[in-house]
C-alpha cells in the first residue's frame, strides 16, 4: 500500500463552521467556560482554547465573573486540612508528655510470621530475610498493633504538629 494512503476514509468536514465560531463567540461574550462552550458546540475544551487564542478575544478583568463553587463542589484539599489540623493543635493546650525511660521494648516474646495473631505486637525486628527476624510479640495496646513501647515509637507527634 502506498505510504500516502491511509486505511481508514477521512471526513473532510472543517472543524470550524460559520455557525460554531458564532456559537463560540456568543458563548465567550456570555462568560461561559471553555469547558462549557465546548460541551454546547460539540468540540474538545482545548479547540476551544486554541482558537479563542487564535482569535485573540480577551475578557475585560472587571467583566461577568463566574458564580462561586457551592460548598458541595469544593474539593477536598489535603493541605487546607493540614493546614486546619495545625490550627487545632495550637488552639488545644498541649498535656505534657511524660518522660518515658528508654527501656528495652524486646523482652523476649518474640514471634514469626506464623505465630503473629492480634494478641501478639507486630512490630518487625530485624531485617525481612535475616535469619533473626521476627517480630516482637509483646502484649499489644488494645486496638493498636504494638505494644507500648513500639506505639511510642510508631506514633510521635511531630515537631510542626505541636
């Protein structure tokens, strides 16, 4: 087959109807969105973009402004709570922590991976194919997976949370 023939037939409509570049503008005029033009024309939002850039047609600063997001539409931004969480904390008087001695956690109790139940602290000990590796097996805080000693380590409070 040639190179200059295609397999599939080629519709040689033009994009860019008479009647769709007056949808376009009159929608651009009305404050609608790209997305919003696009969906009405029946075009993608970014040939929409390129030929209002090609047509340079700029919207005044002070012109339709476009209706504020209900609340529902308001995405979930994880470092406004971030952000709402640090304010919390700093609103909350802070208890002091009490000092803990650094005792050793590990007292013996150690389990392999057959052993480990939810009775039993799954904090691993050693590296994952070492042959001393287990876990530690310690009597767990109820509703945690570590014991006390390893949930201290497992559950700082950082620095910036303070």
């Amino acid at each position: 087959m040639p190179a200059n023939q295609t397999t599939h037939q080629l519709t040689n409509h033009p994009t860019w109807t008479t009647e769709r570049l007056e949808l376009l503008k009159s929608g651009f005029e009305a404050g609608l969105s790209c997305r919003e033009i696009a969906a009405h024309i029946g075009v993608s939002r970014n040939a929409v973009i390129g030929k209002i850039s090609r047509m340079n047609l700029t919207r005044e600063k002070a012109g339709v402004r476009r209706p504020a997001r209900k609340a529902a539409e308001t995405a979930y931004r994880p470092k406004a709570a971030a952000t709402f969480r640090q304010y919390l904390l700093k609103a909350v008087p802070a208890e002091p922590e009490p000092i803990v001695e650094d005792d050793s956690i590990h007292n013996g109790h150690s389990c392999s991976l057959f052993e480990l139940s939810k009775e039993r602290c799954r904090w691993p000990i050693s590296s994952p194919g070492a042959a001393d590796f287990c876990f530690c097996g310690n009597t767990p805080i109820e509703g945690l997976p570590y014991c006390p000693g390893h949930s201290r380590l497992a559950y700082r409070v950082s620095a910036r949370e303070r």
